[in-house]
C-alpha cells in the first residue's frame, strides 16, 4: 500500500537532524499570521456592529461566515477526494499551503470593495473567502508539520507550531485595535473604509509569505497513489479524533464565549475590566503549547525541566510587568508549576497528557461551579493552561498510520472546527435556563469524551477492507 510520502531524498531523511529547522521557522510564521487573522475578528464584530447599525444576531454573522467556511471548505474538499482523489495527495502539501495563502490573500483584498460599497453582504463574503484558504492552510500545514521528522515527536512540533498560532491571537486585538483601528481617531470616527489599509497590508503579507514559500526547498510530500472512496473512515482512531476535535473546540470555545458575562455574574466586573482577565485564559493556551513543545520532545529529562523554568520564568515576569501585581503572579506561578508537573505525569507520552489533562479541565470546572469570587474566576481561566496541548495532540494521534489518506482524513479534522459553532449556542441555551456558573457543567461532556479518546479511543485500528 502506497504512503502519502513519497520516499525523501538524502537532503531531507527524518533521521538526519536540523535539515527540518527551516521548514519549521517558515511554517510557524504562517500558523502565526493566520491565528493572527483569526482574532481580527473579535475586533470586526463590535466595529461592524456600530457601522451597519447591526442587530446581536446579525453580528454574530461574522463568526458565521468565517468558521462556517470551515466546514463547507472541508465538507467540498472532502467530497472531492472520496469521488475523484485527494487533491493535496496529488499536488503536495507544499503547493497545498501556497494555494491556501493565495485564497486567505484574496479574502483579504476582498475587504476593499466591501469598504468602497459599504456593503455588509460583501465584507462577510470576504470573511468566508478568508476563512476558506485559512481552511486549505489547516488540512495542508498541520499534518506537513508532523510528517516533518519524527514521528514520536509531532505532537510536540505541531504544539510548538500552535504556540506561535496562540501568539498570533493574544497581540492580533492589541495591534489590530490600538495601532490601526485607534488610528483612525477611535470608536467615533471608525468608519468601513478604515479595514481597506490594515486588510491589504495583510493581504500583502500572506502573498509575501507564499512567494518565500514557493522559493524554498521545503521537503516535498505527495502521494504515490490518489486514494477515492471512504476507506479513510475505516481507521476508528481517526473518526473518533473527528469527534474529538469537535467536543474540544466546542468545550474551549463554549467556555470562551461566556467569560466576560460570567466574571459581570460572579463579581460584577464591567465588560472592560472582565475582558483583561479573559486574556488570562487565551494567554495560558499560548505557555501551556510552549511548554508542551518542550515536553514532548525526546530531549534529555535535564535539559525538559531547564527549558520549562525558561517558559515559566517568562511567563511569570510577564504577568508581572503587565499587571504590575505581585499577587497575580504568584498565582500564574502556581499555576504554570501545575501545569509543568502534569506534564512531567504524563512522561512524553502524548495520549497520556491528554487524558491527564482532560480530568484536570473536569476539575476546574467543578470548581468553578461549586465555589465563588475569585477562586472561582481563577478556575475557570486556568482551563486554558491546560486546553493547550488538546487540539494539536488530539490531531496527530488521529492522523497516525494514515499514511495516503492522511490529508483525506486531516480535511475531516478540519471540518470538526465547526463544534466551536455548535455547541457554543447551545451553552448559551443552558446559560438562559440556569445561570452562567452552573452552565459551566455543560462543557464537562465533551471533556469526558476527550478523557476517553486519551485512554482508549486514539488506538490505532482500521475495519478489514471488504
């Protein structure tokens, strides 16, 4: 059975170290801008809201439009495979990621028109469009990220890689608000046109990022034989990592969502002073991958516990520098010794950590449930810390021993994103009925799935073909 690697040539043998240190740089620039992009939206959507005099409901398009391309991109790319081939199987994963530059690029420009015609109807066309190639990107770059080197450390590149991604999303709203969208002369005077600039450069950026990529000698994967039909949904440890990525990111951004109105419930913070602690829990997704990246590497124990008190070090003075509380780091300095322990618990053994870190997010949402004040705040923003690992683990153990249908299956994972759109507003629903503390049991049930695909359900296994 032909793999979707092609046989590398000597330049780019897995066993021989460093030839993957500059694939990776490249790479983790791009999950960089493209986490970046990402959190533009939290700024489109009250911009946009005050512009086009726009209705809650109607705002909430934008997060439509963009994660929605999510699943339609991945649902469309994974018809095609099934009846004509794997398109990435076919052009590789390098041209895969240019492709997918090229579309979010094109989103990007998009944004001018949408701004020259004030039209409401044409900047959300622009965010799907955006979304789309950010879709391409995700089922080409995360499993290029794995297949580069070995295979008992990708968990640990695609959590290094993701880190950069979290980085992208905690500065997107500073830059994104304060040096651009502020420049215009702040809320009062914000009109469509003033996205034309920001967008562009951009758009710029991404075209730029494809032309580096297109003249670099990255190592090329690509299929020996383009696979059709389903046989991809006969290995149970991808179809349950489908469902697993599903349950976590409706789980993390469930939780997300709710914070700012939570902390208004629980201790009467306004909107602005909730939302820099809500920084708290994206920030700890950030420290938690980087720590991860270290952890479950096959680096000496000495040289693991010496990089992690890097990380924390850092972490902590930031806390700091930024808030100026003492108290505060502290509290992150326990917090990221926690984290650090559970992942020495979990010994380098990705499904291990995850289901350790599972029925750790449990119980943090129990407690934030059943206590009050600030031990209850500090509950629920440390579920960040250990959301971390999730996404990028829960991704390389379901794409294991695919070997040609490891794109074909990387466009499912994908497309399980959609969670974030589905159990959301089903929170919501719950917070309605009870509260939004005790609201917080809800996302206890997709955890517990996770917690089952960490000790059981990633297990390689594939149906007997008929």
């Amino acid at each position: 059975m032909a793999s979707i690697v092609s046989t590398p040539t000597a330049a780019s043998q897995p066993h021989e170290k460093g030839n993957y240190t500059l694939p990776l740089i490249i790479l983790t620039t791009l999950f960089f801008m493209w986490g970046f992009i990402t959190c533009m939206n939290d700024i489109l959507i009250p911009y946009l809201q005050g512009i086009f005099k726009l209705s809650p409901a109607q705002a909430g398009l934008i997060q439509s439009a963009f994660f929605g391309a999510y699943f339609f991109v991945s649902l469309i790319y994974f018809l095609i495979s099934i009846n004509l081939g794997d398109p990435l199987a076919k052009i590789g994963y390098k041209n895969g990621i240019i492709v997918g530059l090229l579309t979010a690029a094109a989103g990007c420009c998009l944004f001018y028109p949408a701004a020259e015609a004030k039209a409401y109807g044409i900047f959300l066309l622009a965010l799907f469009v955006l979304a789309g190639g950010i879709t391409i990107l995700q089922m080409a770059a995360n499993p290029y990220v794995a297949l580069l080197g070995n295979q008992e450390t990708s968990s640990s590149r695609l959590n290094l890689t993701q880190a950069f991604n979290s980085f992208g999303t905690t500065i997107a709203p500073i830059i994104g608000g304060k040096l651009i969208f502020e420049s215009v002369g702040g809320k009062e005077h914000m009109t469509a046109e003033a996205v034309k600039t920001p967008y562009l450069f951009l758009a710029a950026t991404l075209v730029v990022i494809a032309v580096i990529i297109k003249m670099s000698k990255l190592p090329k994967f690509t299929g020996e034989k383009i696979e059709k039909g389903l046989e991809v949904l006969g290995f149970s440890h991808l179809t349950l990592g489908v469902i697993g990525i599903f349950m976590y990111v409706g789980g993390e951004v469930a939780i997300g969502s709710y914070l700012v109105r939570y902390f208004d419930e629980l201790l009467g913070f306004n909107e602005a002073t909730a939302a820099t602690y809500v920084a708290y829990y994206w920030g700890g997704a950030m420290v938690g991958r980087f720590i991860g990246a270290i952890s479950l590497t096959n680096r000496s124990q000495s040289q693991k516990y010496a990089l992690m008190a890097v990380i924390m070090l850092i972490a902590v003075v930031t806390v700091y520098f930024v808030t100026q509380n003492l108290d505060y780091a502290l509290i992150a300095l326990g917090l990221v010794v926690g984290n650090c322990l559970a992942f020495i618990a979990g010994k380098s053994f990705p499904a291990r950590t995850l289901s350790i870190f599972t029925i750790i997010v449990i119980a943090l949402l129990l407690t934030t449930v059943f206590t009050t004040g600030y031990v209850a705040m500090w509950s629920v923003l440390a579920i960040g810390l250990f959301n971390s690992i999730m996404f990028p683990t829960i991704f390389t153990l379901a794409i294991k021993d695919l070997g040609k249908y490891t794109s074909q299956g990387s466009s499912l994972l994908v497309m399980a994103i959609v969670g974030g759109a589905v159990l959301t507003p089903v929170t919501g629903l719950i917070v309605g009925s009870i509260g939004y503390q005790k609201a917080f049991l809800f996302p206890i049930i997709p955890y517990l799935f996770i917690f089952y695909y960490g000790i059981k359900g990633h297990e390689v296994k594939r149906k007997a073909s008929a």
